[in-house]
C-alpha cells in the first residue's frame, strides 16, 4: 500500500529533525488562509491515499513503520493519531474530531469529505472545524489511534490559539511510554502520569537548551 507523506506550512517554522524519517512534499500557505488552503490540499490528494502533518510536530521513533501499521489495519478509515493532548482518550471510533495534526486520508473519504465541502461550503480559518463539520454532515466517524505518534512542540501559534504551558503536547506521547516501559492501558494510573509528565518536562528543557546553544 503506497502512502503519500504531506507536511502543511506556511514556511514560517523549521521542521523537526524528526520530519527525515519520511518522504515528503510540502503544503504551502503562502496567504494563511488555513482554511481555504486545507480544502485545496483535500482536493490536491484527492486522488491518492496520503497522510497530513502540521509543521510543528515531533515524530515519534520508527514513525513511517508505526504510522503505515495501523493503517494497513484501517486502510479506509479517516484515522486520527493526535487528540487532546492533556487527556487519556481510549482508541476506537470517537464521536468529535479534534485536532489535526496528524491525519491519514484514504482517497475514497477525501472525495467524500469534498462532495460534502460543495454541497455545504464551510467558511472557517481551521481545517479542525471543516473536518468535524464535513464529518458530523456525513454522519461519519473516523477512527483514533492511541496512543499518540506525534508530539506537538506547542510554539505560537499561526491561528492564535491560546497558549500556556504544555497545553498542547501530550504526556502520553509513544516515544515517553516506550522510555519508561509503561504501557499505554497503565499510563492511566496517577503515578505513572506523573512520570511522564516529567520526562516530558525533561525532553522540552533539552529541546530548548540545544536550540539555545
């Protein structure tokens, strides 16, 4: 099964280094016009079954090998790897589409999440709200994978969300669970929490210290 890697940016950031794991080509918005530029990047993929990325993620170690797994298991499934990142969510088929950092479109859904654009053109600057809003008019649900293969690096944000510490990246990030040996159904636990929490402190205050050097 080929999948096609896409990275969505307005070439305001540097990628991760993590990003070389894969192959891909990029999205570019040149007029940050998040919305627009996201109903032509479904109609630019239309044809094909790819995978989006946002431009401020960390992927997890293995991430192409990972990442091409779970789909070969849902091979035509929407499929969601990053949701709310501060809360322990359970893997299946929830009812709200939330974020969208890192998705797998099968090409037969884009087609179908554009026929829905046309008939109930979405204006909105986020390409969040014009997925849950095309999904919840197709009476479809996609599918989560948890736990998470991306961390989000939470800089500032282009859509001027709301920042605070942390409020974005997730503590149960696959590569924190992996480290400690935890497994994602024991992350639940308090104390186990509380572990990756810190280690994801840790890693945030490495990252920085390198940037800084």
């Amino acid at each position: 099964m080929l999948i096609n890697y896409y990275i969505r940016t307005t070439l305001d950031r540097k990628l991760d280094e993590s990003y070389q794991q894969i192959p891909y080509e990029l999205m570019i918005d040149y007029n940050h016009n998040c919305g627009k530029a996201f109903v032509e990047q479904l109609k630019q993929i239309q044809n094909e079954d790819a995978v989006l990325l946002e431009d401020d993620l960390i992927l997890c170690k293995d991430f192409k090998n990972r990442i091409e797994k779970v789909i070969e298991k849902h091979p035509n499934d929407i499929i969601n790897f990053f949701t709310y990142p501060q809360r322990y969510n359970k893997e299946g088929y929830p009812r709200i589409f939330c974020y969208n950092c890192c998705t797998y479109f099968p090409k037969e859904k884009t087609k179908e999440l554009l026929r829905a654009i046309e008939t109930f053109p979405v204006i909105s600057s986020s390409a969040e709200c014009i997925m849950r809003n095309c999904l919840n008019r197709l009476n479809y649900r996609h599918y989560l994978y948890q736990p998470p293969l991306v961390q989000h690096l939470d800089l500032d944000s282009i859509m001027n969300h709301t920042n605070c510490e942390f409020k974005r990246r997730s503590p149960y990030f696959i590569d924190y669970l992996d480290e400690l040996s935890i497994s994602y159904e024991d992350a639940i636990l308090e104390e186990n929490k509380e572990k990756l929490i810190n280690l994801m402190k840790e890693k945030f205050k490495e990252l920085d210290k390198n940037k800084n050097q």
